[in-house]
C-alpha cells in the first residue's frame, strides 16, 4: 500500500545520530518529516564506545549546537563524565569529551522525536527507493508498505549489507543484535550510484563487577565540566522540556554525580597471544576486504605495526549508571571468540572478566561521497541526500553534523530556495564535507584538527558566531536564542575593542594579556562578564597576531569559493583546458571555482581558464 | 565577477640585460603604491620621470612611470607601468620592493585575464586568452619542472619531507591528547627545524638571484696609500651607475658603493692603504684590509705606473692569486709615454688607466666583467633556480622557522607552533607544489600507535 497521498516534504531512512538530526533539522524548519528506523529501541544507538566529543569532534559537536542540532545537549543532559581535552596545548585545540549514559542518551532523544512537532517517526526497514524520472519520489519497506516524499535522506550507517565477523564466524547485521539492509544497496546501485566496502571493528565489553578496578589507574572527569551545549545563550527549558508539549524528558543536570573510567594495559602475554593467532583473525586471514581506518586499529594491526611497542593503554568506560557493563577502549578485534577471551584474561584488573558481548568487526557498504553536492545532494538522482556513515565517515559527531546539515537542505531544496553551504574556513563542518564531496575518502573518514588549515579560527567557544549567518539565514535558532547570541557577540567585540585601545600600567590592556598570557590581568568589568565572553575576549586578543593573519589568508581564498559554477557547465566544449582536466570536472561536477581547485590533478591554470570561461556569461554568478 | 582583491606586478619584458626594462603593476592598490614611491600618484595617461626609491629610502634607479586609471588601463583596473634602466638587478630590486610592499607576482596571463574578467575583451578575444594561458603555464610549468628536478626541487621535497616528520610530531599531541603516546619530546623537533632553517639559509644563500641582489660580487680596492684607490672608485662609479649608497653597520674604515656592471652587481669596497711600515693604528687599519681582501670575489690592485712596485705584505701574496685579482695600472698619464717601470707580479692579468682622465676605464669595465662571468655558475640548474618568487616564498619559509623556533624555545602553545610550520610547508609549497594534509597523516600513523 501506499501510506500517504500528500507526500512528506522530508523522509529520513535510518535514525542512527546522522538520521535524528537530519529529521528534528527538517521537523523545526517546519517541513513534514517521516523518520524510518528498521528498530524505534535503537535509535541513536552508540554502537562504539559510550562516548560524544574529544579532539576535533568536540568542536564540531558546539558547532552542531550553533546549528540548532541536539547532539550537544543530549550529551550534556546525559553525561556521566566530562573532561575538556588538550588544556595544555592552548585554546584553539581543546577540546570537551563526555563519557555518556547510552541508555539514557537513546531514550531521551527517541523521546525527543517522538515530542517534536511535524515529526512521524515509523518502524520498518527501508527496502528500496521509488525514482521517477531521474528524481527520487519515495520508498519502499519491507512491510510492503510505501511512502511518497518530495525528498529522501539515507542515513543508514553500517548497514548496507552489513557482515559481522568473529574469527570465521560471519553473522549479517550492521550492528550485534540488528538486522541488515540488503535490498536497498541494490536500489542504490540501479541508479548509478557507486558503492564500496569498508571496515569497522569494535571491543568486547564486559561485565563490571568481574572486573579488578584496584589494579587499574582511575581517571576522573573534571571539577568544573566543560559542557558542548551553548547553556549562556540557550533558553534553560531545552534541557529537559520540549516547547510544545511540557513533558520532561530523561537527563540530569549536567555534570552532577560523574564517574570514573579506569585505565590498564596489554602484557607481553597479550602480544604472544596475538601472535600466535593471528592466522585466525578475520582480518589478517583475508576475510575482509573492506579497508579499516588508520587511527582506530584492532589491537591485532598494533601489535603487528608496532611491534616494537610492548603494550598498549586499555581504557574501560562505563556504558551507563544503570548498567554493570564497560566498554573496553583499544582492545577492538576480529579474532575468534577463545581468543577474545584469553585475550582478556592477559590484562591486569581482567583477569576474571566476564565478556558481556564479543569483540567483531563489520564490513559495511558506501557511497563515495565524490559523488555528492557539497548539499549533500546526490548528483545522480535529484532530491536524494546522504549523510553519516553511508558516506564513508566514522563517528557519531561526523555522522550528526552531516544529518544536520542534509536535513537542512532536503528542506531548501523543497521550499526552492539556495542550500546551506558551509565553507571550510567557516568551521570543522565545513571542511568535513568538503573533504568528503571533494576528495572523497579510502578508509573511515574522522575529524582531526589537523585538517582544518584554519584551525585557529575555530575555537570551540565561538562556534555559534561563525554560524550566526547560517543559523539566522534559514531559522535554525529560537529568535531569542539569536539575540542572545548577537548580544554575547557584541559584547565579545566591545570588550576585544577595549582591550586593545585602553591603557594601564605598562602598555594597553591586549599587549600585557598577550605577554603574561595565562594569568593576565583584566579589567574589573571585564571579569563581571560570563565565562564564555571573558574566554573568548580573551583568546581573540591573544591570538591576535595570528588570527589575523589567518583571516587574511581566508580572505585571499574566499574569492574564488565565491564564485559558482553553473551545474550543467560543459567542461569538454572548452578549447583551452587540458583534456584530462575536463573529464575529472565533469565527473566531480565542483559546485564553485574553489571547490574545482582542490581537485587532484586539476591545476591552476584549469583554474584560470574556467575563471575567464564562467566570467564570460555563460552561466556563472555569485554566491 | 568579484573584482581582486590583491595587487599584482610582474615584469613584461624579457628577463637579461637590455636598454629599458618594463614593470606593470595592476590592482585596487597601485594608485597608493604610486604615491608611496614617487610622493605622489602621478597624473593619468602621463610619462614622468622619478627617482624609484625603496621602502628604507634608497635610491634604485631614476625611471619613467606612467599611471593608468582603471577607465583606460589594459587591465581595467588602476595600473602602472614603470620603465627602469634594463639591468636585471635594478628591475629584480625593484619587483622585490614591490612585493614588500605589498604586491603578489602575477600568475601566467594574469594581466590579460584580469583585462577579460574586467571587460576589456569580448569573448572571441578571451578564446585567444586561454590559448594564451594555457601555453604560456604549459612554457612556466616545464620550465618549473626544469628547475624542481634540479638540485632546487630535490632539496625542497627532501626539506618538506623532513618538516612532514616534526609537524606530525606537533600534530600527534595536539590531535591524540589521550592516546598513550610516548612522552612529548620537542628537542627533536628542535633540532629538526634547526636543520632545516639552516637548509633554507643555504638555499638562499647559494641562490644566484639571492647572493647577488644582496651583496654583489664582493670587490675590494686595495694598494699602497696614494695609489688612487678611491679616485679609481669615483671613477668607476661615477662611470657606471650606482644603485645603493650608504649601507649602515659598514665599518667607518671602508667606503663602500655598489655598482652595476653588465649584467653584474658589484659591491665596491675601498680599504685603507698598505703602508710597508705602519704605525700602531695604521697596522689596524691595515690588518682590516688584508681581512676585506681575503672575503673578496675579486680584488682589484691598485698599482702607480710611474713608481717602482711597492713592498706588499707577506699575507697578501697569498691571497691575490691571479683567478681573482686584477691589477689596474693608474697613473698612466704620468709616463707620458714611457714604459711602465716594474713587471707585473705573479703575472697578474693587468688593465693600464688614468683615474684622472679616464682613459682605459672602458677596458677596466670590460676584464671586470669578464672577471664576473666567470664566477657564475655556468650549467648549474640552481643558477636559475631561485627567481625573485622563490626567493620571496623562502624568505616567508625562513621567517615562519624563525617564529617556531622561537616558540619552541619559550615553549609557546603547541597550536600557533604548527601553525608556524604549515606557514613554512605552505611557502615551500609555493615551489614544488602544494601539500596534500594526508602526507603529514600518514607520516603521523605510522610512526605512532594511534587507536584506542
């Protein structure tokens, strides 16, 4: 049957993180939104590890609150440890982490969706998509039920025929315990889109009160949390309270009764262990075939890449208060099941441990996300978005912000009006998807501060000034949280003004903040101001020198982003452009000049030539 | 279409010595940098005549400038065009202020480019533009390629490379805060940089373009007091042209003047005389000399035609060997027509002239070019390696080492350290071509355990 008549505006397939954020985006800009999810008991599941934030992704989890997202706050609400990373190494890199409750976190968000306005959320497993002459008009279910929408976002992470492997034993699923999409890889796949595999691997977890924490190292969260929401701009009932129904949702005050996680390592046993069955794990006997990431290797690839390392830090993380179950951090594998649990046995404080569920690794498909507008729109099939995993990215906050932003513009491209663009120099979500729509990615694709070249400017604290154009320009914000905002920038700028004009003993105020740094004096009025203004009044006048000079190097850049390339430009009719040039931009199909020039292979005189070519009035304007 | 934001300059006539040479300058900024230069933006559409002078005050060259305002230049754009004396060095010296002050060198085609997006062309022009860019970036990326397989490119990736290894070493700790990784250890990074600083250094150093813009061919005027070592200075200069007059920090001791030859820079140093039995203050004097004249690229001694030979100290025999010593004969008004009264030492080739009356300077001129053309380097690819841009994208390199170093010696927050690196491997990019951040990631995974 055909469930609807009027189509949703938005249909999101799959309520993982990307999924629930691309369906609230998409619900509070007032579109019409169906949320299908193969399992309502799973949404927002943390398949991985307990925990939202760290390095890089912190960052982008404040940017996902400066966009209205609700990862940030759901974290908060939920948190049972929070410790803000990198306090040392200065303030553009630190970065907060929240161990979370995962039971909690689901509940309140299923909780959440199932409050918020213009939002239906459904039970079935998306079988296939509905196209209609080059453009996507629904989808199907394997309850042979069907649904129309004007748009469709995927979001279905690792479970496009997802295969889970422990040692030789292959279960199909994208996670333990779920189901996986098979048909709709097929679906995918008839209209041109390219799919890959790659792979993914996770660590047993175990049973607390098995465990000896006296022959671990505690580590505590910090006294005075950092948290990811903006609280000082946000109105305080978005905590626990939805606007429209006055139910209070799951959550505590944020930061209250934290726990600990407790650290171990491997032994020399551990490593004997591996070694001696290396032969068996899925991995290295050419069971896999999909491509693991670097940054996040199954302790088998560490004891054989590092072999001269003799252990390794093992970090048990509590999955919840309501819960006896640790996650190990760093024991991640595909071994036999025997293995995993001699494995185990060798570390200090497990030596008892009872294993809850196996360690596995899952091979999983994806789209190269080359193939998508820097909207997140297909470029093969018109009002199909893809956000999450199923682009290649690892991560809850990568998949989050990538569901925002899809969800977003799956509403743009209903209402007809121009998508939300996010540059690179603008925030960590920028370059995430321009890295991916551009580059495209060869192994799980996570966030590192590293990859933003302007990474200066990307201060956790002033996430929500960076996007005010975008959060003002397609209403993702309450009006009143948007004056608050507006009024904590201005007083950032009154304040950097100030700072750098007025004078005190020994030169004015900005030069002997950046000469004693930590510890400077400041101004009586300055220190009445909140937290988050005096941080950032002061990083801006301390890092003056260099934020300038970045912002110079942005503006030198932000030329050519500007300019657009009409989409059906023809590249191949150019006389002057290298051949090879032109079959990659037709393939790419870059949505700007600046997108076109970080292309492999295509150089700056491409460059120069487009530039003379979409000046000359075929087609071509201004952002 | 947006309108650049920057301003750019280049050179438009050929590079090598000819009579004039052609300087454009196009961009938002130029009627500025005109008043900045010549005190004040000369009048539209006007041949003037002006004294170029650098940003610390020196004369360059007197040229001729004439301003274009956006509504009639080629470029559409406010622009000028200066016409300096067609040495490479004047017109090098000039383009390098220019780009301390501000402006970019322009890309292949770029002013043609700029006149198209400005409508100064139609479309069946702009077909011929692109023929146009396209060959000449074909021309500029061979020649590029030229130059980076050459000792230049090797040594740049090889520096990149290493810079690679520390930024991974940074980056490590600032991106993997939690990670068991060993203890941070920034000696290393130290003593990297360091090497690499120094590497940079000899780059430039060794640099055709760089040593010689700079210093000139080191040329040291040297003889016994009264032998007319300073009217053979006067002469010289006052024959030739010359670009830069006083350097400050030169020792009072020495006059100093720099000179155009030929296609060469000279920097001309005149030395106390060498008094066979000097007081206590003259034998410091002299002992300074001898030190100047063993620095020297060439020396030039001076000698009187109508006098015997006098007595040279002990520890200057050694060091005017014939392939960089030239004796210059003065006097030679004075004989009159008699032979000069003393054979030549160590058959030193040997020019005969008159400081006074200016006979012979010509072929003075001439055996010092000669002199000069045989220092450069002939067939060495690095010889031409270095161009004014590569010298400004080492200088920037330099600098941003000069920060991190610092920073590393008051240990500074770790991000504004990498930042100074990814400025030093943006400049390096600049050269062999930019740098992909996966590079520094690989580098980073394998050579620390990442994962938990």
């Amino acid at each position: 049957m055909v469930y609807n008549k009027i189509p949703f505006d938005v249909i999101v397939c799959g309520a993982g993180h990307a999924g629930v954020e691309a369906a609230l985006a998409a619900s509070r800009m007032g579109a019409s939104t169906l949320l299908l999810t193969g399992n309502i008991d799973t949404i927002a599941q943390m398949s991985c590890n307990p925990a939202i934030g760290g390095q890089a992704k912190g960052q982008m989890v404040r940017e996902i609150d400066a966009l209205g997202g609700e990862m940030a706050i759901n974290a908060d609400v939920t948190g049972i440890q929070f410790r803000l990373l990198n306090e040392s190494k200065g303030q553009a890199v630190q970065a907060p982490r929240a161990q979370c409750d995962k039971k909690a976190y689901q509940f309140r968000l299923k909780h959440t969706l199932e409050l918020q306005k213009n939002l239906q959320v459904f039970q079935a497993t998306v079988t296939g998509l509905i196209f209609q002459s080059g453009k996507v008009v629904g989808c199907q279910t394997n309850l042979e039920i069907d649904f129309t929408g004007l748009t469709v976002v995927i979001t279905t992470g690792t479970f496009l025929r997802g295969l889970m492997h422990i040692g030789q034993n292959k279960t199909e699923g994208g996670r333990m315990g779920d189901f996986s999409a098979k048909s709709l890889s097929g679906s995918l796949m008839e209209a041109g889109i390219q799919l890959e595999r790659l792979k993914t691997g996770t660590p047993p977890r175990l049973l607390g009160r098995s465990l000896d924490f006296s022959k671990m190292v505690e580590q505590k969260g910090d006294a005075n949390p950092t948290f990811f929401a903006f609280h000082d701009t946000r109105d305080p009932e978005d905590m626990f309270h939805v606007e429209h129904s006055c139910e209070r949702r799951i959550g505590w005050a944020p930061g209250s009764k934290q726990v600990s996680c407790w650290m171990t390592h491997t032994t020399e046993q551990t490593a004997q262990l591996v070694r001696a069955n290396l032969h068996k794990s899925a991995m290295y006997s050419g069971e896999i075939k999909g491509v693991g990431p670097r940054y996040c290797p199954s302790i088998e690839d560490k004891f054989v890449r590092f072999a001269d390392k003799p252990r390794h830090l093992l970090f048990l993380e509590p999955e919840g208060r309501a819960t006896n179950e640790y996650y190990v951090n760093g024991l991640s594998t595909s071994l036999p099941f025997d293995v995993q649990l001699d494995l185990v046995h060798s570390v200090p404080g497990l030596e008892d441990a009872q294993i809850l569920r196996p360690a596995y690794a899952v091979e999983y498909d994806f789209a190269h996300p080359t193939q998508l507008f820097p909207s997140l729109e297909s470029k093969k099939v018109e009002n199909l978005f893809f956000a999450g995993q199923i682009n290649g990215t690892s991560g809850y906050e990568e998949a989050a912000a990538q569901g925002l932003v899809a969800g977003v513009n799956a509403v743009n491209k209903v209402r007809a009006t121009p998508p939300m663009l996010i540059q690179r120099n603008e925030g960590y979500i920028g370059v995430l998807i321009d890295d991916l729509v551009t580059k495209g990615t060869s192994e799980p694709y996570r966030m590192f501060t590293s990859r933003a070249e302007h990474r200066l400017l990307f201060n956790h604290g002033s996430a929500e000034f960076r996007f005010l154009d975008h959060s003002t320009k397609y209403s993702l914000l309450s009006a009143n949280r948007l004056l608050n905002i507006k009024s904590k920038q201005s007083a950032v700028l009154r304040w950097v003004d100030f700072l750098e004009r007025e004078r005190t003993q020994g030169g004015t105020w900005a030069e002997l903040i950046r000469r004693d740094r930590v510890g400077a004096a400041i101004p009586a009025g300055l220190s009445n101001e909140t937290k988050a203004i005096q941080e950032e009044v002061i990083y801006r006048v301390s890092y003056q020198g260099y934020l300038v000079r970045e912002q110079k190097q942005v503006e030198k850049l932000s030329q050519i982003e500007k300019i657009r390339i009409p989409h059906d430009f023809n590249y191949l009719s150019i006389s002057g452009l290298r051949k090879e040039s032109a079959l990659k931009l037709a393939d790419f199909k870059p949505m700007t000049l600046g997108q076109a020039s970080r292309i492999s292979g295509v150089n700056p005189s491409d460059i120069s030539i487009l530039m003379v070519m979409i000046g000359s009035g075929r087609g071509g304007d201004i952002v | 279409m947006p309108r650049p934001a920057d301003t750019i300059a280049a050179l438009a006539t050929p590079a090598g010595t000819a009579a004039l040479a052609l300087l454009r300058i196009s961009g938002p900024d130029t009627s500025r940098l005109a008043a900045e230069i010549f005190g004040a933006t000369p009048p539209p559409r006007t041949a003037r005549r002006g004294d170029y002078r650098a940003r610390g005050g020196a004369l360059v060259d007197d040229v001729l400038c004439i301003f274009f305002p956006e509504s009639g230049s080629y470029t559409g754009e406010d622009a000028l065009e200066i016409s300096c004396h067609g040495n490479p060095f004047i017109a090098q010296a000039i383009l390098e202020d220019l780009f301390a002050r501000g402006c970019r060198p322009a890309g292949p085609g770029e002013f043609t480019q700029r006149a198209f997006l400005n409508g100064r062309m139609d479309l069946s022009q702009a077909e011929a533009v692109m023929d146009l860019i396209h060959a000449r970036s074909e021309r500029a990326l061979a020649a590029a390629n030229h130059l980076l397989r050459g000792g230049l490119g090797r040594r740049l990736n090889d520096l990149t490379e290493r810079l690679l290894v520390a930024l991974a070493r940074i980056e490590a700790y600032i991106d993997f805060p939690d990670e068991d990784l060993p203890p941070e250890d920034r000696a290393i990074v130290r003593q990297a940089l360091e090497t690499i600083a120094r590497e940079t250094d000899r780059l430039l150093a060794t640099s055709h373009y760089g040593e010689l813009l700079r210093d000139g061919i080191k040329t040291v005027i040297i003889g016994a007091p009264n032998a007319g070592k300073s009217s053979l200075l006067n002469c010289l200069v006052g024959h030739e042209r010359a670009i830069v007059s006083p350097e400050p920090g030169t020792t009072r001791d020495f006059i100093e003047e720099r000179m155009i030859v030929g296609p060469h820079c000279l920097r001309l140093i005149d030395t106390a005389g060498l008094n066979p039995a000097p007081g206590a203050i003259e034998q410091l004097g002299m002992a300074k000399s001898l030190e100047r004249a063993a620095e020297a690229d060439l020396i030039l001694l001076v000698l009187e035609a109508n006098r015997p030979l006098p007595a040279l100290p002990e520890t200057l025999k050694s060091i005017i060997t014939p392939t960089r010593t030239l004796a210059v004969v003065n006097k030679i008004d004075l004989l009159q027509g008699r032979p000069i009264g003393f054979a030549m030492p160590d058959d030193l080739p040997a020019v005969n002239v008159s400081a006074l009356t200016g006979t012979g300077i010509d072929d003075l001129v001439l055996a010092i070019t000669r002199f000069a053309d045989s220092f450069q380097p002939v067939g060495k690819e690095d010889a031409i390696a270095i161009n004014a841009r590569h010298a400004d994208a080492l200088e920037r390199a330099r600098a941003c080492l000069r920060d991190a170093l610092e920073k590393l010696a008051s240990d500074g927050p770790a991000e504004l350290l990498a930042s100074d690196l990814r400025g030093t491997l943006g400049a390096f990019g600049e050269i062999v071509g930019k740098v992909d951040n996966e590079r520094m990631l690989d580098h980073l995974f394998s050579s620390f355990c990442i994962g938990k």
